[in-house]
C-alpha cells in the first residue's frame, strides 16, 4: 500500500505544482521555441540552458524573471528521468563558480595587503565571486507557489544520481546549504496528528512512512488510537508537508515485539493506565532535506510534550530495528573470522552442521531462520538467540566505522541524541524486512532525562555507550 501511496502522491505533487506555475509562465513561454522532449537531446538542451542563463543574468523586471523560473521548473517537471539527469548536469557544470574571476579576485586581494579600505572591499568582492550562479535561480524558484518543495524534491533527484554523475554532487551540497539556512530549527511547529487531520495529511503518512509500513486505513487508524500519538514537524515554507514524524505507543512496560505493538486487536482505549511512552517509529518525509537533523530536535520536544501531558509516563524509550545488524555480520563471516562464536555455542550448534569454524557454522545455518516452522528449525532458531543477541550488541555497542561512529546508523541517531542501549529482543520483527536486516532482532534505546546530556557528550567526545546491565551482562560473555 505505501509504494502506490507514494506514487500517486509525487503524480499529486506534479499536478499540484503544474496549475499553481501554469499562469505564471505562460507570459514566456515563446521564449523557448517548442516544447523540449522529454529525453532532453542535446538541441532541446542548448535552447533551456540559455533560458536559464537569462532567467539568471537576465534584467528584466522581478514579475518576468519569476515568470522565467516558472517555465523552467514546468519544462523540468515535464522531463523523463534521463532528461532530469541531464538538466542537472548541465546546471551543475554551466552555472558553477567561474573560477578565472575566482583566481582574479583572489590577486586582488592579495594586491591590497596595504590598504584596510581596498582589502576589505576585495574581499567582499571575492566572497561574491564564490558563489555559484545557479544560486540565483534556486532562489527564484522558492518565489513561486509550493517552489520549496520543488527544490526538496529536485534534491531528492539529485542524491539519487550522485553516484553516478558526481559532477552533480557539489550542486546538490550547495542545495542542502541554502535548505538548511531556510529550514532553521526555530521555524519549525510541532503538530500532533490524529485520526481527524485531513485526509490529504493521513495520505502523506500512509506513503512516508519508512520503518513499518502501514498496510491498510485501519492500522493507521489503529497508529492514531486513543493509546497512541503522533507528532510531525512542519515548516511554513512546506505548510502541508510534515518534514519528519515519530509515531509513539503509551503502553506499560518497554515493549519487546513490535507486532504486538502494532496488533489491531490488542490496542488500549484507556491510556490511563501507561507509564512508558514507546517510540517505534521515526520517519524522514523529505528525502531531498537529507542532512539537515531535525530527528535529535523532535523526539526531545515530544519528550518534554508528553512529560507535561500524561505525567504518570516515567519511561521513554524505543522499540527500534537494527537496519544495517545482517549486512554486518555477514561481512564478518566473509572475513572467515573463527572468533565470531564461543566454544559453547559452537558446541551448542553442533548438531545442526557439520561445519567446525563460526563463519562457516554461521553461514551454513543463518539461512535457515527462515524455515523455522519445522519442528527441529524451532529449536535451532532457539539455540541461534544467544549468539546472534551477543553479535548484535558487539554491533551496537563495539563495532565502529571509519569515522568513529556506532556502525549501525540508528544506533548512532540515538547515542547522539544522549539514549542508553536498555535490552536486545530477539524474534521482535519477524517481517521480511525484519528478518533481512536483523533476523529478527530490535533494540530498545531508553532516554532517561537526567542523563541525556552526560551520555551524549561521552558518545560524541569519546564514543562511550550508556548500556543497560542487561547489555553489559551480555557483553561480557
């Protein structure tokens, strides 16, 4: 159900976007003398990069050049995929720095060493001389109705051809710049959402949600229940699109087992009675506002909201997945490291492969999690618990990447933002998705408010993780 969400949603958007820059361009539409096709041959090309050339050097009144801007966002909007790339690359590589003004502009400066008034005028000049010129047409385009969320979403394209056309990427961190400077904290409002909201709202839920994807209207509303909350971030530029939403379980207890969380037929109508607030869900909405945080900033403002709201809530923790658990682990048994299992688990393993070292015992029966409905597979998926719950809080807790960071990338969003790691379930989301990323196993990370702070500050300085006895208990096996 969210993939389609999600694709009538973006067909949305284009319409949407399409009527409200209709009027505004058609003043200019001579200008670009027939319709480009929507591959973008090089012809086609030529002809729009000079309408952005004018659109950007040009001295018309503001009223034209926002005209402009709305026709080149309709003709982009109108591209295929491989005519977006080469819109992109050409504005990236025609509309970039011009680094023999840049070079001038630095000699200048460096000429006027002995006179304060002159230095301080070069430079200026060369901080003007710095800076791209497709800026001035990204600026134009926030002018136009809905044009900020044009520009997120031409972001989004962008990080999806990075890889490819890295040529792109200096346009694209560019871009990320001028969102963060408009997407400041400050700006930001906190909207709960509820079974109420407007429909077009619910929509956005439905096709954003990223972690556990919601199958039908009733588990949504399920997700909206009197023993549930939801909250989103929304800025003024994007007034009708959540930037990021968490989605927050008021239960007794730190639940273990999301589908028990997300059971229809097990909610609570009487939220009373909780007293731990369980986060199962954190959504990023715009994938085009990738780098800017605003995830450390909402779930501290919805601790504090709740705190106020439903005081007898004394814990706030999540129930979350370990995205990058198996592709870690496998990398390790790839290494053939025989280190990765104890004595006792490979005796306790034995019966089951004929294999001697850990990478080849684990590589033999992890496949085999997945037909753990035969009666011995029961008992095999009970004798893999301990080994791969101590993997994986090796992982959490230990494993680090290059740049000295918890390795799994929600591990990190949490220790950062001042969680301790509290308990390791194992069998918590046998989902397919589930069981690919972690094999079933989820992680509880516990926010305790008077230490937020410490932890924070020990993980950042000196990659020290706050850790549960249980978890350390674990560790020490």
């Amino acid at each position: 159900m969210a993939n389609s969400s999600k694709t009538n949603l973006i067909d949305k958007t284009i319409a949407n976007l399409w009527r409200a820059w209709d009027e505004l361009s058609s003043s200019t539409a001579h200008y670009i003398s027939g319709k480009p096709r929507p591959d973008l041959p090089q012809d086609d090309l030529i002809k729009v990069m000079a309408e952005v050339a004018d659109c950007i050097k040009g001295k018309s009144d503001e009223a034209s050049l926002r005209a402009r801007a709305a026709a080149i966002g309709k003709t982009y909007l109108e591209l295929n995929e491989d005519g977006r790339s080469k819109f992109l690359r050409a504005l990236a590589a025609d509309f970039d720095v011009d680094r023999q003004l840049v070079d001038e502009k630095i000699e200048l400066v460096k000429s006027s060493l002995d006179n304060k008034i002159f230095r301080l005028r070069a430079e200026e000049e060369l901080k003007i001389a710095l800076q791209p010129t497709w800026r001035v047409l990204l600026g134009r385009f926030t002018s136009l109705p809905d044009g900020v969320k044009f520009l997120v979403d031409m972001r989004t394209e962008m990080l999806s051809l990075v890889k490819t056309y890295p040529e792109i990427k200096i346009l694209s961190n560019d871009l990320r710049a001028m969102l963060s400077a408009w997407f400041d904290i400050g700006l930001l409002e906190l909207v709960q959402i509820n079974w109420g909201s407007p429909a077009s709202l619910l929509e956005k839920l439905i096709a954003y949600e990223s972690v556990h994807a919601i199958r039908s209207w009733s588990d949504l509303k399920n997700r909206l229940g009197p023993d549930r909350r939801c909250f989103g971030f929304f800025h003024p530029n994007m007034p009708h699109e959540p930037l990021i939403f968490v989605q927050v379980a008021l239960v007794e207890g730190i639940s273990n087992n999301i589908d028990d969380l997300l059971d229809e037929s097990k909610s609570n109508n009487d939220s009373i009675k909780a007293d731990t607030a369980v986060f199962y869900s954190i959504s990023n909405a715009q994938r085009g506002l990738d780098g800017i945080s605003f995830g450390n900033f909402l779930i501290k403002t919805v601790v504090e909201k709740l705190s106020v709201e439903t005081p007898n809530l004394k814990t706030f923790a999540t129930l979350s997945p370990m995205p990058g658990f198996a592709d870690w682990l496998n990398e390790q048994i790839a290494f053939s490291q025989d280190d990765l299992l104890q004595q006792s688990e490979k005796k306790s393993l034995a019966e089951y492969t004929s294999h001697n070292t850990s990478a080849d015992i684990l590589k033999d029966l992890i496949p085999k999690l997945n037909l753990k409905e035969k009666e011995q597979k029961k008992q095999l998926f009970k004798e893999l618990e301990a080994p791969l719950t101590r993997l994986a809080a090796e992982y959490i807790c230990i494993a680090r990447n290059k740049r000295g960071r918890a390795m799994d990338p929600v591990a990190h969003f949490h220790l950062s933002n001042g969680a301790s790691v509290y308990r390791l379930n194992w069998e918590a989301d046998t989902s397919l998705k589930g069981m690919a990323q972690s094999f079933g196993l989820m992680v509880n990370y516990e926010y305790k408010l008077k230490e937020i702070q410490n932890n924070s500050s020990a993980y950042e300085a000196e990659q020290k993780v706050a850790a549960s006895g249980l978890i350390k208990n674990i560790l020490k096996k």
